[in-house]
C-alpha cells in the first residue's frame, strides 16, 4: 500500500515539473470573475425631504458603521451549492467576486444576493436579510426579523443567472427585492393610545419571490397630544400588498379595524390612513 502511495506521488511530482505543463490545454480548471457596480443601488428608496414630502432617491454613501454585503453562490446542474463568496464594499466602488477552480465543460447557476450590514467589529457584522437552506437552490429561503431605523439600509436585491466559466469576467446588473413606504396615521387628537400593525412575509423563497409565512409586526405609541404619526415600512417583493391593524385606546374603551394598501407593482408608496374611522383615504405610489 505504501509503494503505490508513493508511486502515484511521483507521478503527480512528474505532471507538476513538466516543462510544457499548460494550466488551460491540460486540466478543465477555469474560473470566472464577476463584477458589481454599486453606485445605483439605494436609487430606488422612497425618503422624506423637506416640508413633509416624499421623493425617490437614497443616500451616496454609508457610513463607516455600514457597507453593502455581496454574497454569490454557485450550483453544480443538480442544484448542488458547489462555491461560495462573499465581499463587502461601498457605494463608490465596485465590489468584485472570483469562483476558480470550476469546469470548463458545466454551465453553473449563479445567484447573487446585495444588501446593507451592521459591523459590530472589524470581523463580525449583524445583517438583516439571513440566507438559510442554501445547500439546494430550490430549498434556499430568506428570514427577515426586523429592520433598520434608517430606510435605505433595509434594502435587499439580487441576480440570477447561468454561466459556463471559461477565465472571462461577468458584470452584473442587480434587481431590487425589496420596496419601502410611509403608513400616515392620522386624525388620533382624542387617542390616549395607538397599537398599530402591518403584516407582510418574513419568510419567502429567493428565487421566485414566492411566500412562506407572514408576521404581524406590532407597534404601540402612547399618545400626547399628537395628531398624525408616520409608520416606515420595508417589504419584499413577495408581497403585493399589506394589511395594517389599527388598534386605537380611549382610556378603557378602544376600537379595532383593519385597511389593506394594494401595491401589485411594489411601487414606493405613501399611505394616509384616517384612524378615527380606520379607513385608507389615499395611496401616493411613487
């Protein structure tokens, strides 16, 4: 046993050394670079300006706390997770992901997953958006447990695609996953008291968006006097639209009903919402 261990070593020792040795002609080795630019990718975010208003279009830049997190996995024909990476960057630059050591002779599945992280130290970060299952494509879902207080930091986009690695490098174009909107609430002025909820998917399947369970994300405001209150909302494209209970108190009495906001687009959308009656009186898609 000892002699045919050393005698295939010799032999790989022999290939190594090979004078006419060529990486390309003699092996089925490749790899294929792809890259991300990521100027554009909070372009799309609903933020308010000045006066009350609302317009499209995010922030340059993130700060130091922050950075965009580009994950990409790669399947074998079978669906089979074979490689994957993962790189942080900016806005200002663009973010770069290398698969070698691939087959020249199988087209891969390549998914690519973008968003916002939280760095709590130089190697360890807290992310919004967790990829679970990601051993199957057709099993890998993503679980999303809160968000972020700034809007354009619950962002989340992807890109599928098919690709035969022949040492070429790929640019790649994200889609967004995710839009945001402002719920209004309005007419509370004799309110002690306000619970308000949306419920929408925190769980759905990345590769066709479709839904897996939804939560009903609660909110309570104790009131002083105010008249209006604005309900930031982040949701995936799994949704089409989104169903707010509102709960107002009276002291001890209170009165429940429910609006539901029709989004099939998955527009930006602001909301007004008279609580008194608990009835949507306008919708504002951007």
């Amino acid at each position: 046993m000892r002699k045919l261990i050393y005698v295939i070593l010799m032999s790989l020792c022999l290939i190594a050394c090979q004078k006419n040795f060529d990486e390309l002609a003699d092996t089925d080795h490749r790899e294929v670079t792809f890259t991300f630019n990521t100027s554009g990718y909070l372009d799309s975010i609903l933020m308010p300006t000045a006066g009350g208003s609302y317009a499209v279009g995010g922030p340059d830049t993130i700060d130091s706390d922050h950075a965009i997190r580009m994950v990409g996995y790669c399947y074998n024909q079978n669906n089979e997770l074979v490689k994957k990476q993962t790189s942080f960057g900016d806005l200002q630059h663009n973010i770069e992901l290398k698969f070698n050591h691939l087959d020249r002779n199988i087209e891969y599945h390549f998914l690519f997953l973008a968003d916002v992280v939280t760095f709590n130290t130089e190697t360890d970060y807290y992310e919004l958006w967790f990829h679970l299952l990601t051993d199957k494509l057709d099993d890998f879902y993503i679980v999303s447990y809160d968000g972020y207080d700034e809007p354009a930091y619950n962002v989340l986009l992807s890109a599928v695609l098919d690709v035969t690695p022949l040492n070429q490098t790929v640019k790649i174009t994200m889609n967004q996953k995710t839009y945001n909107g402002y719920c209004i609430l309005t007419n509370l002025d004799d309110m002690s008291a306000i619970d308000y909820s949306a419920l929408y998917y925190q769980t759905y399947k990345i590769i066709d968006m479709s839904g897996i369970s939804r939560v009903l994300h609660n909110n309570h405001k104790t009131l002083n006097g105010e008249s209006e209150l604005v309900y930031p909302l982040t949701i995936s494209y799994a949704d089409k639209s989104t169903t707010l209970k509102i709960v107002n108190k009276f002291g001890e009495t209170q009165q429940t009903g429910t609006v539901r906001i029709n989004n099939e687009n998955c527009r930006p959308f602001v909301a007004r919402i008279n609580c008194a009656t608990i009835e949507l009186t306008e919708v504002t898609l951007y």
